[in-house]
C-alpha cells in the first residue's frame, strides 16, 4: 500500500516515521520500498524516520551497511530451551511426506508429555484444510486411550475470526482424570511471524516450503529447502512461553548440507515485470542501476522491459506509455491489467472482471479425501470445453445466481470463502476500471461471440504466455522461451488445442513441466497480434517460429488478396457509375437527336 501511495505522493510527506517489520522476510515488495526508502531519506533527511524491524536473524550488518552506518538496536528475546530431536531419514523435496508428519504426530499424541502442536507444511494455503481433515481423522483412530485432538489450520487466506480459533484452549478430557486433549495447528510459513500462540510444547518441521517463482514464462511453484534462519524461528515457537521440542523431519546432515544460511530474496529469483512498472511509474527511469539491497540480475531486468514492450506498456525507448500508466493503476500483474483494458474494447469486461478476481484467490475448489469422486463429478458441471478459465467464469455466474447460497456452496464442493475473497477483489478492480474511464459491459450471452470475445482478452493480456501444440510428441512448446512442457491432468479442455494460453507454470522435483490454467486459442488471432507485438527473429530457431511466420506471411497474403478485391470491387463501381454516366449521356443525346428531326420534319 505505501509504494502504492508513493505513486501519488512521492515525497511520503504525510508521515514522519516509517516502521518496516519483518524485514528478515525479504519480500520483493518489502527490498523494493527499503530501496526507495534509503532514496527518499537522502530528500528528506531531517523529518522521516525509518525504523527496520524483525524479531529473526536480520542480517544486521548487512541491513546497516546498506543504510550507510544507521545504530542497531538489540532486544534480548527471552526464550525457554528447545530441544531438537532429527529424523534418522534423509529427505528430498517434493516427495510426499504427509504419511511421516502423521507418524510423528501420533506418536507425540501418544507417548509425549501435555502440550499443543505447531506443524509446518509446505502445501499450498487452499490444501491446509484438506490436510488437517486427514489429521484429524487419524488421530481419532488412536482410539479413546489418548485425549481428544482440535486441529486447527492456520493460512493468511482465512478470515480474521478463523485465524483466531488458534488462540482458543485445547479441549477437555473426556472424562473426568482422563488422557489432556492437544491442540494441533497446521500451518504454511505465516507462523514462522512474531505471532506467539500459547500452550504451543511441540513443533513438527517438515523443513520444505513451496515458494512461488516467476520466470520469464509464466508462474512457477517449487517444493525446496527452507533456510538454516527459517529453521530457527520455527524451532523457536515451541520455546515461546514454556520448554518445548521441535522434531525436524529431516537428518542433522541435510540440516548442514541443504540448507542455506539466509531464504534467498524473491527479488533475485522473481519475474519483475510489475516490479519495472512500478518503478517507471515512480519516475525511476535507470532501473538497472537502482539501489537494490541485492540487485536482481540484469537479464531479469532487461526481460522484465521487454515483456513490458510486448504489452504496449513501454515504448522503444523504455518510456512508459499512456496505456502503461493505466496498468499501473491495477494492483495486479500487468498482464491482467492488459486483459481488463482490452476486454472493455471486445465488449466482455464484466466476464473479464469476474475471471480475473477467480484467478487471484485460491483453489475454489474442494476435494475431501473421504468424497473425491464425489467432488470431481461436481467439478465437471462447472467444466468448459475451450479452457479452464471459462470454467471458472462458469462457477463465478452459477454463484452469483444462487444468491451466493452457502447450501449451494457445499452441495457443489466450493469453497465459499474463497467466492467471498474473489467478490471483493472483482469490486476493488471494476472500481478502478470506471475510475479509469473503461467501460463495464458484455456481449450478449447468447452471441456465439460471447465466449469468443473473452479468450482473446485472455490472450491480448497473456500474450506472452502462449504455447503451441507439437506433432506428433503431443508436448507443448512455449512461445517465449522455447520450453517443451504438458498441459496439467486437472485442464478441463473437451480437445487438443493447437493453442493454449496460460497462467501457471509448474515444475516437479521429477524434472516434469507443466502449464496450469490453460484455454484454447486461435492461430489467427495470435497472427494479428504477433504483427503488433513480436519481433519473430528475437525467437529462437523452432518449429513454432517457423510456423508463426507462415502464418504471419499467409495473414499478409490474405490482407493484400482482401485488399485486391476490395479495389477490384471499387475499380468495377467507378466503370459501372461512369457506363451509367454515359448511357445517360447518349440518352440525352438521342433525345435531342429525336427533337431535333421532329423540328426538321415540321419545317420541311
């Protein structure tokens, strides 16, 4: 929100202190402001104060290097002692370890002291429920020996009261003198923050965590190690109020070994297109050499302009353009914002709203292991044959229709949470579409260019994550990039599509690449678009670019033959207007003629 607001007030003059917490997070927006801080506080060096917080290994020196000597100050944190207990199984990421966490748990269940439990996962936040579904079902398989279980998740996606039934007690004995009841709490990296939950005795570790990438390409996930600091803060929760221990699900040898001392900044592994639109936006114009704390490479930077350039956001020579300035007004990738302005001109920005808010929420979508065929035959009515972007546009309008039903909701396995995030973030973009003179329309929903009109918004956004069909492997080769990848099990394309455009890109530890979210598009559009947007001799030798360019030629070709009988057709009117002209001509003519022997006649 403050670089947002650093757009329209680049001076920050309505504040006098700046306090940056969980800074040891290293977030990209976070390295983004600390740079632009350091900036503004050589403006205005005697009336702001900048403050840089964490309550984890900071990197002392090096954050007070980079703020050119500024004092630290060190807060004794007092904390109970830990004990370490490793696995005598070494561990790989992006193998299945949900088996050994409820192995673990079990046994602390079991044979451990009273205490409540803190798990680390490396799920997606969408699948924690899921999860602790699982969990829950087999603790209460132990049998009644042991105490009563809660299991709680905990993810930055649940709603603020949710969140909160992490602070509730851990239930009662059964009866009265019986086995303590556990509190367990599953969680993804949120609780690795300063939040202390109470009567926490144990940590479970998994020592994984699914970092969200993105490539020149498109979106990547990958499963990896976390950091030897990350591995600290969360061994240290179960030290917070009372001695505890932490059970770390890896040896002591991948502790030393695979682990890196400090996470690796999202800056130097992140797609930083909408990290350069931002920073144009802002009026920095030599973004190579920007004061980053860790400069991201500059291929990654020089990428970042050319994507920028493929969308009309920048012009040759890297100035931001009207259209740009648009983009930047939305809190989303640049190619949403791309979507949205085109889609008002395809007259479908409604439906253009609605996928976009679909696409930045989690997995709507819920599958309980206990009624998975169940849950998939409920999928599949929200199924489209062109794309999986159509499919949640088609689950969007059915939730609309049913009055945002909660009944409904659960009958068809949604997530209604979820639908509730996605409706907030759709009013927060169609208010900037009005306010940024784009109109709010659709087609008529019966137009068989209904849902055509949208895939090419979709691809006028997306453009430069395209891929195309090879014969006869059945693999796809990305547009940009060259990258030979599958379309995801979970697309709902009713066909084999020549084209697809895409959202996702994922990588698994079995070297497998695949592309999430994808629908169908045309080769003709994508030619129209790549005489505007590509410089085919930038793309790499391939098949692909072959064909691009006989599709190109053969677009060029059919423009001069349409052309050709365009002025065929004008060149016969002009010869029909003028035969016209002259038969008139020779009419008149005629009749004088006439006139003219009938007076001759009279005369005579």
């Amino acid at each position: 929100m403050l670089l947002r607001e650093a757009m329209t007030d680049p001076l920050l003059e309505r504040y006098k202190v700046i306090i940056v917490d969980e800074a040891h997070q290293r977030t990209l927006e976070t390295d983004v402001l600390l740079a632009l801080l350091k900036k503004l506080l050589k403006k205005r060096p005697d009336d702001l104060k900048l403050v840089v917080m964490s309550a984890t290994n900071l990197e002392a020196e090096k954050f007070r290097g980079y703020f050119c000597g500024a004092p630290v100050v060190e807060v004794p944190q007092r904390l109970h002692p830990v004990d370490i207990v490793y696995s005598l199984q070494e561990q790989h990421p992006g193998t299945n370890h949900l088996e050994a966490v409820i192995q673990t748990l079990s046994q602390i269940h079991s044979f451990e002291p009273p205490g409540d439990i803190l798990v680390f996962l490396n799920e997606e936040e969408e699948e924690i429920e899921g999860v602790c579904r699982r969990i829950a079902l087999e603790m209460a398989n132990l049998g009644s020996q042991v105490g009563p279980v809660k299991v709680v998740p905990l993810c930055s996606t649940l709603p603020l009261a949710m969140q909160q039934d992490v602070f509730e007690p851990a239930p009662a004995p059964l009866v009265e003198g019986g086995a303590a009841g556990r509190k367990i709490v599953v969680s993804a990296n949120i609780a690795e923050t300063s939040l202390a939950i109470d009567g926490i005795v144990y940590v479970v570790d998994l020592g994984f965590s699914k970092q969200k990438v993105r490539p020149r390409i498109g979106t990547e996930y990958l499963v990896s190690w976390i950091s030897k600091a990350s591995a600290h803060k969360r061994s240290s929760c179960a030290g917070r109020t009372q001695p505890g221990k932490c059970f770390r699900l890896y040896t002591e040898k991948n502790f030393h070994n695979d682990l890196e001392p400090h996470t690796t900044t999202e800056i130097t592994r992140s797609n930083l297109v909408s990290t350069v639109l931002t920073l144009k936006k802002l009026g920095i114009d030599d973004i190579v050499h920007f004061d980053f704390m860790d400069p991201p490479a500059g291929e990654s930077l020089m990428s970042a302009v050319e994507v920028l350039k493929y969308l009309n956001a920048l012009d040759d020579d890297g100035n931001m353009t009207r259209l740009g300035e648009i983009l930047s007004e939305f809190p989303v990738d640049p190619n949403m914002a791309k979507m949205l302005v085109v889609s008002s001109g395809l007259n479908c920005s409604n439906e253009a709203l609605s996928v976009s808010a679909m696409l930045l929420v989690p997995n709507c979508f819920i599958r309980p292991q206990e009624a998975q065929i169940a849950a998939d035959d409920a999928r599949a009515r929200f199924t489209h044959g062109d794309g999986d972007h159509l499919m949640l546009l088609n689950v969007y309008i059915a939730y609309r229709q049913n009055k945002e039903d909660l009944l409904w909701c659960e009958r068809n396995f949604i997530n209604r949470r979820v639908l509730v995030d996605a409706e907030n973030a759709r009013e927060h973009l169609s208010r900037i579409m009005v306010r940024s003179g784009l109109k709010l329309c659709s087609t008529d929903v019966n137009s068989p260019d209904y849902f055509i009109n949208i895939r090419k918004a979709i691809l006028f956004g997306y453009i430069t994550q395209v891929a195309r069909l090879e014969h006869p492997t059945g693999f796809y080769l990305t547009v940009i990039g060259n990258q030979t990848i599958e379309l995801h099990p979970s697309n709902c394309l009713s066909h084999e599509a020549e084209w697809v455009v895409y959202f996702d890109y994922l990588s698994t530890t079995g070297r497998e690449k695949f592309i999430r979210m994808v629908t169908d598009v045309r080769g003709g559009w994508l030619a129209y678009l790549t005489s505007r947007y590509f410089d085919l001799t930038k793309l790499r030798n391939s098949w692909t670019k072959r064909f691009l360019e006989r599709l190109y030629k053969y677009q060029q070709e059919k423009g001069r033959g349409e052309r050709t009988r365009r002025e065929a057709k004008r060149v016969l009117e002009i010869l029909k207007e003028q035969q016209e002209k002259e038969l008139e001509q020779t009419k008149k003519e005629i009749c004088i003629v006439k006139m003219a022997l009938g007076l001759m006649s009279y005369r005579y």
